[in-house]
DNA sequence: CCCGCTCGGTGTTCTAGAACACCTCGGCCC
DNA sequence: GGGCCGAGGTGTTCTAGAACACCGAGCGGG
C-alpha cells in the first residue's frame, strides 16, 4: 500500500481531474457504471469504489436508476430569501397568495423517510401548495410531516394558517433550525402541470428539513420554483420575516 | 431498497448495538473479518461493507495486519497538561531532565508519511528524546519532520534546545496549531526498554501532528508514557508552558 | 386527458474466491 | 545488543458475474 496504489484510487483521481478541470461541468452525466468499467478495464465494484470516494467528497451523485451525475457546485442559498422577496411583493402592493391543492397521508418514499429519519414506508402527511403571484404560479411547495405530527395538523386549517404558525401555535412545536439545499432540475410532469409551465422546463428544486427543539427534523419541504419566475441576486437584503 | 434492508446494513447495525450496549468495549478486538463473514454467513466483501459504515461513524478502527477495534471514545485530552505537569513537578523541585537518544534520518514509514503529508518512504528526521523525572524515564517522545526541515534542524543543539523553540528561532517556524490523540497501548520492545518497563506494559500513547503558520504539517510526534507513571485528571488547572 | 403498466436503462447488493500487503513475534546471526 | 528473516495472522484489493431494485418515457386503455 506504500507504493502501490489502488486502482480504485487512481480512477476516482482521474474522475476528479476531469471534474475539477472542467471537462465533465457540474450536472453532468458519467457514462454508466458498466461502461466506466468497461472503459479503465476493471470491474464494476471497483469503479464503484472509487464512485464511493468521489461521492464521499461531494463530487459526483449517484442516483439509482438514473445515473451518475456530476453533482453541482454547492449553492449557498438562503430560501428565507424567497419568503422575504414573497414579502417584498406583498409590500409592493402585488397579489400574493396560496392555494392548497392537496392534504393527504402517504407513505414515505426513500427521500422522506431519510429527510425525517422515519420508516421506509411510514405514514407521512403530505401537503401540496401553490405559492401565486399576481394569479401566476410562483411555486409549488409539497411538505411532508411525520404522521403523529400530521395527525393533529389537519384539524387545522392549512389553507388559512400557514405551516410554520400552526406547528407552533397548534402542537407547540417550533422550528429552530432546517437544513436546506437548492438544485437545478426540470420539471417533471405533475409539477409542470400546476406551475404551468412545459414538461422539462428548468426550474429550481430547493429541499429543506426543518427541525424543532430538540433536534427533531419534524418537517421535509420540496419547493419548486420555475427559473423563469426567480433569480437568485446577492444584492437584496432583508430583515426578518415569516413563512 | 424501500422494505429491504441490504443485510450489511444489518450487519451494521447488530455490531453498532453491541458497541453502544457496552457489549463490545472500547478497544477490544473484534473476531477478524473473515471470522465474522461466516459467523454472520455471508461473504468477506459484505461484511467488509458492514465494517466500512462503521469505521466511518468512528465506531470501529481498522487497523490492516492487526485486526478490527472497537474504537476508543474520543479522550478529548490536551497533551499541554503533560508540559504543564513537568512544569509543575519542576516547580515542586523534582529533578526533571530531557535525555537525547538518537538524532537521525530515516525513510518515513506509512504512519509519518501520512501524518506529515509527504511521500511514502521519503525521507524524514527521527528524533528520540527521554523524559527524565527524577532519573526515571517519565516518557519517550519520538519526534518526525520532513527532511528539509530536519536538514537544517540537526544544526541546532536539539540535546539543550527544545525542539520548538529550535524550530521557531533557528529556522522560523511557529508552531501554531497541533492536531492529538492519546490511546491506550501496549509498549513494545523499544519503547518498553527505554522507558524501564516489562514489553507489553500499558502505556498511553500520544500522538500528535503540529502545524505551522499556512496549516503545514511541520511535526508528528509519537509520546510513550507508561501507565503507572502519568494519569490523566480532570482536578489538575495549569497554566501557560512551554515544550 | 389522466392513469397505469411495461420496457429498457442504470444503480445496488451479493457471492466466492484468490492474491497481495501489512503486522507482530520469535529465533538466529553478527 | 541490534538487526534481519520467516511464519502465522489479519486486512485490502480485485475479479467475474448474477440477481434485484429503481427510474423515466412511452403507450394503451378508460
């Protein structure tokens, strides 16, 4: 191991060579697994191998069934901005509003019962609202809740109080912190539908798990927002606000 | 992956509640890979796997020719304290001495080359030196730097100087921030006969990397101390000291 | 138009070894 | 006493598949 290195460590150190050059550009697609091996002439577990490692340091996102990706440059993005701009508008005088479109039970899909740290296939609420500006699709917003926490929110009124207030103000529970990460995705069918807009059109997906006092992540929030309705600039600056 | 659980997971799993029960204490030994593989009933690989998702929660320490570890908990342990108390022991009027045993330059081996971040068998300076307190060997301190530094070290009076002071005066490296951690060992033949002991003693063990100013690792020093010669408490307050 | 199913593509897990690399200890030789 | 070597034990890398699980797009039926 002194002076031998691993194949596996030399291909992830070519992987990253072209990452970091710029030859394979954030988003984009490696060529699949098989081929890859084919490729360096080893086999697939050791071109997994050095996957893990690029994985491990954020270069590159395997996604099951779909491929392996160049992952994006981290984004530090603060999506209180979206809420502040929201707020921004309505100071403005133009109409904001949201539409619920769905309350429902569901059961947790792989990404959220990783985000809420539940059961694979646990109930899970899921609510789905239309954020409107001036009558116009701003963005969707699907949040899922742990079911003993879902169970008590619908009584409330959801279309009415937003999801924060009645956390706090229904079951006592407050959001201290989330966690939270935005993406470059196009639109799949159901969300292009509601946001009208084309299957396919680029938008950005900003994932979110909020957590309450005492660590718990008590809240995975998926919002859509078409990258024709937003830009991200440095130059707002806000103060507080609300969701 | 939804309902089923891969059984490395498992495997996992069942290893991490046996060393969070208490059941595996830390620093024992665990049955070698190839035991547990059939103790388990499935292949090296898998639970090679297993063993990978715990090493990577720090719950284990694989350690290539000796065996897999239970890890010990992280003893959040300032070495300082050991200055400071030959510091004090000096001030108590105890006969505290330093002993130079050999000065030279050697190929580094897996663990320097890694600590220093310099090539496999390049070449580094190995300094030992003695504690005394008393004429009794308090600790063997075993010191690496890369060679170039070592070059120009070896022209100071290492026998009189400390080695920080040497490094900061003679050559202007400031030490600025160290990097420790201190396990339980057993001492061996060397180190067992320098410091007076019978080889297999318990000893702690320190090791430490020190950085200079722009994070470059500049020493890595491996510090013996048996057992029943230094113990590690919490009432002892010091303050400032030096090497 | 919407929903469900199928298919092709891709990632994931696992088996079963084999060979290599590392480590320690004891013994022997200089 | 120190250094070197060999043996036994243990971790690491790698091969070569096979089977399973996931995903999205397209098509067909209601």
């Amino acid at each position: 191991m002194n002076g031998r290195v691993p194949r596996y460590h030399r291909i992830a150190e070519e992987l990253r060579e072209r990452i970091q050059s710029g030859d394979l550009g954030p988003g984009v697609r490696l060529p699949n697994q098989r081929r890859l091996a084919r490729d360096f002439g080893v086999t697939l577990m050791t071109v997994r191998h050095a996957l893990e490692l690029l994985e491990r340091d954020n270069l590159i996102r395997r996604q099951h069934g779909l491929g392996t990706f160049v992952a994006a440059p981290s984004i530090d993005y603060d999506i209180l901005q979206l809420r502040r701009l929201v707020g921004e508008l309505r100071a403005q005088g133009e109409p904001v509003s949201t539409r619920l479109l769905s309350s429902r039970f569901v059961a947790a899909d792989r990404r959220v019962s990783a985000a809420l740290e539940i059961g694979p296939r646990a109930r899970a609420l899921q609510i789905e609202r239309l954020r409107l500006v001036d009558g116009r699709p701003m963005s969707l917003q699907r949040s899922f809740l742990p079911a003993p926490i879902g169970e008590e929110l619908v009584k409330a009124d959801l279309a009415a109080t937003p999801l924060r207030q009645a956390l706090e103000f229904k079951i006592g529970l407050v959001i201290v912190r989330a966690r939270e990460s935005v993406s470059a995705v196009r639109l799949g069918r159901r969300e292009a539908r509601e946001l009208g807009c084309a299957v396919g059109a680029p938008a950005f997906e900003s994932e979110r798990v909020s957590f309450a006092v005492g660590g718990r992540a008590v809240v995975f929030d998926r919002v859509f927002i078409p990258g024709d309705r937003f830009r991200i600039t440095r130059q707002l600056h806000f103060e507080g606000a609300s969701a």
